[in-house]
C-alpha cells in the first residue's frame, strides 16, 4: 500500500465498520484500535498521564473491532481451503479452529457459495474482471469438503 493510502487511511474518523476500506490492511485496523483502545484505557491513570479520551474513541475501537471481526471472518474460508490444500486434515483444522470437523467444512462450504455469488455477479455485471470462484473452483472446493477427517489432500507431502 502506498504512503499516501496510509496517510489517509491514518486521519479518517472510523465510526461504522463500513467506514473501513475493503483492501485496508488487518494491520493497520490494529493499529488504529490499539490507539483508540490505548487513550480508553488511560482514562484510569492518574490525571496527569491521561491522554485525553472521549466518547469518539470509544465509538471507534467499537467500530474497529467489528471492522477487524468482519474481516477476519471473510479470510477464514480461504485460509480453510489452503490448509486443506495443503495437507492438513479435518481433523487438524477444527484443532486450529477450536472446533469441530463438521464445523469447520460448513465454514468453508459457506465461504464457497459466497464466493460462487460473487463470481456470478461480477460475471452479470464485469464480464473478464470476475472474481470468486468459477464453477469448476466451486466444485474442487466442495471436494475439499468430502475428504475424510483425517485424509490429506493432494497437497500434502
């Protein structure tokens, strides 16, 4: 990202997740909210050594924490899918997930039809410039989903 898409991104107010960019990197939601979150904190210092928050810092870590929230649930699908595709189980993926196998092949069947959605838009709307997955990533995907709990896929080595 470029130094004046940061500057930028560094002196706008959030106060809606949708205030966020879509391409805005995760660390710099961090950052953002750690800054917002630092001054909140502060507010139980000393009053010599508060940084002076307000009502704006509260609104916004809550609007970046719901920004960081949204974007980490819209990665999580791909990152399913190149664990996957990489060799890791079911089984190893619910470990890292915290959850189960059923459950995480619904997170990735669920990030699957979205992104068929969304390459049935952009096909309707900018035909050659489509993004998500064609049907024949969508049917590979679905395939992932049918692996045994702890069979590997083609990936592993």
């Amino acid at each position: 990202m470029s130094t004046f898409l940061y500057e930028r991104w560094r002196a706008l107010a959030v106060r809606r997740p949708d205030d966020v960019p879509a391409a805005t990197p995760l660390a710099w939601h961090i950052e953002k909210l750690d800054e917002h979150d630092h001054r909140l904190t502060s507010r139980s210092r000393p009053v010599g050594t508060r940084y002076g928050a307000g009502r704006g810092d509260a609104l916004a870590a809550i609007a970046l924490h719901e920004s960081v929230h949204r974007h980490i649930e819209r990665e999580r699908g791909s990152r399913i899918r190149e664990a996957i595709e990489l060799g890791a189980t079911w089984n190893e993926v619910a470990t890292a997930l915290g959850s189960t196998s059923g459950a995480a092949r619904n997170a990735l069947r669920r990030w699957a039809d979205a992104q068929r959605r969304v390459n049935r838009r952009d096909i309707e709307h900018a035909p050659g410039e489509a993004l998500g997955l064609d049907p024949d990533g969508y049917a590979a995907v679905l395939a992932l989903g049918r692996l045994g709990d702890d069979e590997r896929g083609a990936g592993s080595g």
